[in-house]
C-alpha cells in the first residue's frame, strides 16, 4: 500500500500583487499571464530535406488585466494620468501565487509595465453586485522566478 505524500495543486485564489507604489494584495483578478512567441520558416537553397526549418522568432506577452473592487484609493488613476500626459511612467512588478498557509510558491515578475487601459466601474441600480474597476497593463516581458 502506497504512503507517499501527494501534493495537490495550488488553488488560484492565493495571491497577491506587488508593483512600484501600488498597494499589495488589492486585486481581485489577475489575467493575461502569458508568453508566447513567432517561430520563422527558412529554408536555404542547399537543404537536403524538402520541408522548412522552424527558427525561433520575436518572443511576445499578452496584456495583464488586474481586476479590484473600486474603493477610494486612486493609485491607479495617477499612473494612468501620467502616462496620458507623457510621462513614460515604466514600473516593474511581480504577481505572486501563495499557499494555504500564504507562503510564496510561485512569483512571476514583469518588466516594463504602464497602463495602457484603465476601466471605471459598470453602475447598474438593479444589481448587488461589488463596483469592479479594471487595468491593462502593457509589459515587455515576464518570466517565472
């Protein structure tokens, strides 16, 4: 009879976000953690096999979405405010996923970022539902650490 421990997945709602002069753990929703990339066909005149080769091309990353419920707080409407004025307002950040004790296991940190889209909150007077505001963060890359 097998004893061995099992370790069970990580559940998604432990986590937390760190970014220059933005609150930590004020998020509801984080999206968009992705990495991807072009590959480029070549073939050279020479080429013995009659299919191309596959070369890796320009690395790209989706848009971060962070997702809060609106509160008073207007950090992330200053950023924005700045970057619509001109002001390249670059920050680095990380998104960091936690245990059920809230230990660090996982960190995805972000370089580069600004917001590129900033959503204030659907009013609805029928609804029940908490005012969400939401952010798109254009990044130049993210890797996990």
């Amino acid at each position: 009879m097998a004893t061995a421990d099992r370790p069970d997945p990580f559940r998604s709602f432990n986590f937390k976000v760190e970014f220059d002069g933005l609150p930590v753990g004020s998020f509801s929703e984080v999206s968009g953690l992705t990495a991807e990339g072009d590959s480029v066909d070549y073939r050279e005149g020479t080429d013995m096999q009659l299919s191309v080769r596959k070369l890796i091309g320009m690395r790209k990353y989706t848009n971060i979405v962070l997702k809060r419920g609106y509160t008073v707080n207007g950090e992330l409407w200053a950023w924005y405010k700045l970057i619509a004025n001109g002001v390249a307002e670059r920050r680095d950040g990380s998104i960091i996923l936690q245990d059920e004790e809230h230990n660090e296991v996982m960190r995805w940190n972000v370089s580069n970022a600004w917001i590129n889209k900033i959503e204030g909150p659907t009013f609805n007077a029928t609804a029940n539902e908490v005012a969400i505001e939401s952010c798109e963060l254009v990044h130049e890359g993210i890797e996990l650490a």
